[in-house]
C-alpha cells in the first residue's frame, strides 16, 4: 500500500512540474524565459530548436526533483553503515553499553547485521532476552547467516539451553557453506516513505534549481565568452590599424578582422557587419556590439570609434593608442589581481573553514552532528548556512577587487 500511494505522490508531483511549466507558457512567463534563453545562445552563435529547450527544462526539474527526493536516503544509508561499523568496533573491545545505544536508535532498519551486533552488546550486558530477540531477528532476516547463528549458540549455552545450542551450532556449520555478500549483510534498503517531510522540501528545492540551472549556464558562458572577447580586441584593433595604413576602409579592415580573427573577436565583427549591410549605420552596429560585450575595453573602443566617425583623424594612429590603452589596462590588472591575491585567498580560506570544521565535528561526535542531515531542522540550518556562506564570500571577494 505504501509502494501505490508513494508512486502515486511521483506521478502527481511530476506531472504538477510538467502542468506548471504549460501553465506559464500559456501565461507567458515560460515563454519569456524560453525566448531569453533562445535568443542568449543566439547572441552567442549557438542555434537550438524552441521544442528542444522546453522539453530540457522539463529533464532538468524531473531530474532535480527525483536528486532531492531520493538523496535523503542515500545519506541515512551511508550514516547508518557508518554506525554499524561503530558498534563493531564497540563491541571488538567490549563496550557493550555503547553499542545498545547507539544500534537501539537505528533498530527498525532490517539489517542482519545491525541485530546481530546489538543481540551481541546484550549478550554482554547480561539481557538475554532481548540478546535471542535481536540475534533472532537476524536470522530470519538471513537464515544462512553463520555468525548470527553461532552467537545464538553461545547465547543458548550460557543459558543452559544445551540443545538449542547445538542446534544453532549445526546451523553455523551449514552456513560455512554460503558466501554472501556484505551488502546482504548490512542490507541497508531505502525506505522511501522515511524522512518524507525533507524528500518533498529537497524534491521542490532541487526541481526548481534544476528549472534556473539553464539561467546560470548561460550567465556563465557568457561571462566567459565577454572575457575572451576582451582579451582579443587589442589584437583585433592593432589589425583594424594595419589594414587601415593598407588603404582599406574601415568596413574592409574590420572584413580582415572577420577573416583572419578568431571567435569570438571574428563572429562579433562579423555581427556588425552583417547589420551594417542590412542598412544599419556603421555606429549604429558598434553600439549593439557594445550592447553584446558590456566590458569597459568594448565601451572605450565603441566610443572612440564613434567620435572617430563623427569628427575624423588619423584613424591607424588613434586604433594603435586604443590598442596600447587596452593593452596597458591589461598588464595594470594583472599587477592588481597580483596584490589583492591575499585577500582572495583569505576570503577563500574564510568560506571553506565551516565545511572543515563540519567535517571535523561529524568524525568526533558523529551521533550528534548527524542530526544536521537526518532532521528537516538540521537541512533548513544547512542551507541557512550555505546561503550565509555564499553571501559573505561575495561582499568579502567584492571588497578586495579594485575596478579600473
């Protein structure tokens, strides 16, 4: 009954993210942010068909949401092997008492292992009851489980309950014939109808960062494309200047730069003449180059070109002052990133230390620290935090950059 009406809550939430994503296509929201998206990587040279881009939407917040959904899961997985391997230890050197409190938190998972350590810590507590009722439990969990078998009979001698003890002594001998697996052993399933409160937050959360997931990919290639671009225009500018000192017009130079440049310089002057051939005016074409590539090298170059149009001069001279201008930005950048590099590092140092010393209190006092990740409170405090993180490495990296 829990498997049908769990598959059921997935269909339902699935099919309200695919209804929410029409709904706002109909609303025009959706369409708003497809036509962004579309007409980003158009500007960037990248062709992709509309259908393409919603129906990758669509994987991308299915996908997020079933990543939040089932990583609870994983996470208690991993924690609660991690306490087994705690209580084997434990019991390895005969602090039984731990054990039981640690294994007595986790004993409604059915795992053969789990029950055999703590029938094993009540064995040595002196509760023989509850040691047959664990080392039972095993046991049936996996009948040809020896070990499992083989404490029973200890169990059952020190009782006094000699015939039961050979019986499970026979038992152990006939599962010496068995190998089986440690992941039976351990056999740590996933409960999907566990931590259901923090499955449906983490199952929004992540399904709506998977929907913005395309925003901050084109945010970044585009970053990186404008970055390229100004490390290119000197070049392109110093080849403007030659070919104008060659005798070509401005429209011839920029024509070589097209050919013999690179992208993204060449696909950019390629633009401005592809709309100056349309019937836009040369300056006209260079603001929306300016537009495109919104750093301070384009602006200067945009600019000086314009007033260049407007009240002529000698155009290879000014293009080779242009190109020296960017070019001494450049060398006075980098002496700067080279001085304000402590401070980065610091700042980096700053932010990565709560991650450090999380670590480090999760492997000293990990029944405790787990509480973080296996309570909805404990999820909500960490993305507090990681927000908080996040924030102050911003202000702090802004304050040790120095703008030109």
């Amino acid at each position: 009954m829990k498997i049908i009406l769990l598959t059921a809550f997935l269909l339902l939430f699935w099919a309200g993210i695919y209804w929410w994503l029409r709904g706002r296509t109909l609303a025009g929201g959706q369409a708003k942010y497809n036509q962004w998206i579309l007409s980003s990587l158009a500007d960037m040279f990248y062709t992709v068909d509309e259908k393409l881009v919603f129906r990758a939407l669509v994987a991308l917040a299915v996908a997020g949401a079933v990543m939040g959904f089932f990583t609870p899961g994983k996470v208690s997985q991993v924690d609660q092997k991690r306490t087994i391997d705690q209580a084997i230890r434990h019991n390895q050197q005969a602090e039984y008492d731990q054990v039981a409190l640690i294994l007595e938190e986790i004993e409604n998972v059915d795992s053969p292992l789990l029950h055999n350590e703590l029938g094993v810590a009540y064995l040595g507590l002196g509760n023989f009851d509850r040691a047959e009722k664990a080392l039972m439990k095993a046991t049936t969990l996996l009948p040809h489980y020896g070990k499992a078998h083989q404490n029973l009979a200890t169990l059952y001698l020190t009782m006094g309950r000699f015939k039961d003890a050979d019986f499970e002594a026979s038992r152990a001998r006939e599962a010496e014939n068995y190998n089986i697996p440690s992941d039976r052993i351990y056999n740590l399933s996933d409960n999907l109808m566990d931590q259901l409160g923090i499955r449906i937050f983490l199952a929004a959360l992540l399904g709506l960062g998977g929907y913005q997931l395309p925003r901050l990919i084109i945010l970044y290639l585009r970053h990186r494309r404008r970055k390229k671009f100004d490390e290119q225009l000197a070049d392109g500018l110093v080849m403007i200047a030659n070919g104008l000192r060659a005798g070509l017009s401005l429209v011839q130079a920029i024509e070589m730069v097209v050919k013999e440049g690179k992208p993204p310089l060449s696909q950019e002057f390629e633009m401005v003449l592809r709309e100056h051939h349309l019937g836009s005016s040369l300056g006209d074409a260079l603001k929306h180059l300016a537009e495109r590539m919104t750093g301070t090298d384009t602006k200067i170059m945009v600019n000086a070109t314009l007033i260049l149009l407007e009240s002529g001069g000698n155009l290879p001279e000014r293009f080779d002052s242009l190109a020296q201008t960017i070019q001494e930005r450049k060398r006075l950048q980098l002496k700067i990133k080279s001085m304000t590099a402590e401070g980065e590092t610091q700042a980096w140092i700053l932010a990565l230390l709560p991650l450090v010393l999380g670590v480090i209190l999760n492997t000293m006092n990990h029944e405790v620290f787990s509480l973080m990740y296996t309570t909805v409170l404990g999820w909500i405090i960490l993305i507090l935090i990681f927000l908080m993180e996040a924030v102050g490495l911003f202000w702090m990296l802004k304050i040790v950059k120095v703008k030109i």
